[in-house]
C-alpha cells in the first residue's frame, strides 16, 4: 500500500506534469507500479487528482502559450487556437 501523504502526492503531481507514464512515475519515485496503477485507475483517490491536476496544470500553460502566440500574429498558433476553441465549443453542446 502506497502512504499518499503530501510528499507523495506533490511529486506525483510534478511528475506528471513532466508527462511521465504512470511506469515512469513509479519507478521515478520507488513505489511498486501495480500499486501506482491500482491508486490512479480509483477517480475519488488524492492520488488520482493530483496525477491529473499535474497533467491539466501543464496542458493549461501550453494551450495559453498557444492563445499569446495567436494574438500575436503566429498563423500556426491561431489555427490551433481555433481548432481549440472549437473543441470547446464543442463539447458544450
């Protein structure tokens, strides 16, 4: 059984921000990976929410470094930028 303490669930979440597989993660941070694989498949757990907060958190940094370089001028980034907010649009339907 993995101790989710506040240690573990910080480094999991920068881990996963890194874009690590759950594999990588675990033999990262010495824990056995079936146990690793078990805490993240549970959504109610600390360490589900903080393997994918970490994985948001960094999605979120480069969607806005996508939106700054559309609004200046980047032709690849406004076309990404579209195809975002379309996607957005989207799944609100």
């Amino acid at each position: 059984m993995i101790d989710q303490n506040e240690s573990f669930l910080s480094d999991l979440e920068s881990y996963s921000a890194l874009m690590f597989n759950r594999h990588e993660i675990a033999v990262i941070m010495e824990v056995d990976p079936d146990a690793l694989s078990d805490l993240l498949t549970d959504k109610q757990s600390p360490a589900y929410k903080a393997f994918q907060r970490g994985r948001l958190k960094r999605e979120a940094e480069l969607r806005k470094g996508i939106f700054d370089l559309a609004q200046n001028g980047s032709s690849p980034a406004q076309t990404m930028a579209i195809k975002l907010i379309e996607n957005a649009k989207a799944d609100d339907l």
